[in-house]
C-alpha cells in the first residue's frame, strides 16, 4: 500500500477520533482489533482492509473519503470560510459565511464595553425566541 496514502489515513483518523472525543482504546474494542494494531492504523504503519474502514466510517459517523483523501471538515464551504483551531485537546472547524465573518469583524472594531453590550443584545434576542432558528412561527415566514 501507498505509504503517502497511509500517512493521509493516519493524520484523517487521528483528526476523525479527536473530533469523536473517541480514543485509539475505543476503536479498537469498537473494531475487535489489539491495541498494536489500532496503534499500527493510527501511526500510518499498516492500512486497515476497505470494509473496516468503512465500518470506522459507520462508527465515527463520516463518509470514507473523510479517512481517505481529505475530510469534509477541512473543506471550507463554497460561500464562506472556514476557521481552524484547538478548543483545549480537541481540534475544532468552524464555517463561517461573508456575513458571519463581518459581525465578527465588526465586534472586534467595539471597545470593551461595546463588545459586552453586543453580547448582551444577541442574548435577548435569543431569549425573547422570536428570532431564534427553531422557532416555528419565523421558519413560517422565511418558507
């Protein structure tokens, strides 16, 4: 097998994982495999056979070429951006659109007490459920 193919398999799986909060442990009682054997996928030294990849897949949730050439997660949308970073051990990605991208633009324009009060005025919105997504009576109107 293609050592760069399993190199690319490794780094999607490790990513695959930590974005799971799963470990190697879980995969491999998940997979019925040894610890040496999942450490063997997840350093790029052996590639697992296409059905347990796909089996991984099913487990993790993802579509197989996430494990094979490059996930979804990383792709940023085609009317957007998508931001990348750690959020304590676990690696998170973001996809922002161009007018999410200008609040948070315009937010860090605010002195401290603008930020605060910016907050504050999206948080009663929230609240007052009006404007939220999952309010029946605002999905009615954008339909």
């Amino acid at each position: 097998m293609d050592d760069e193919l399993r190199k690319k398999f490794a780094e999607n799986l490790r990513d695959a994982l930590n974005r799971a909060d799963k470990t190697q442990a879980d995969m491999a009682k998940y997979m019925g495999i040894s610890t040496a054997t999942a450490s063997d996928w997840f350093n790029g030294q052996k590639m697992p056979r296409v059905d347990k990849i796909q089996s991984l897949c099913n487990w993790l949730q993802i579509e197989l070429t996430d494990l094979l050439i490059e996930p979804s997660w990383r792709q940023p949308p085609s009317d957007g951006y998508l931001i990348t970073g750690d959020l304590g051990s676990h690696q998170v990605a973001i996809n922002l659109n161009k007018t999410e991208l200008n609040l948070i633009e315009q937010y860090r324009q605010l002195n401290e007490e603008g930020q605060e009060r910016l907050h504050e005025y999206a948080l009663d919105l929230i609240a007052s459920g009006r404007y939220k997504k999952d309010n029946p009576a605002q999905l009615d109107k954008e339909a």
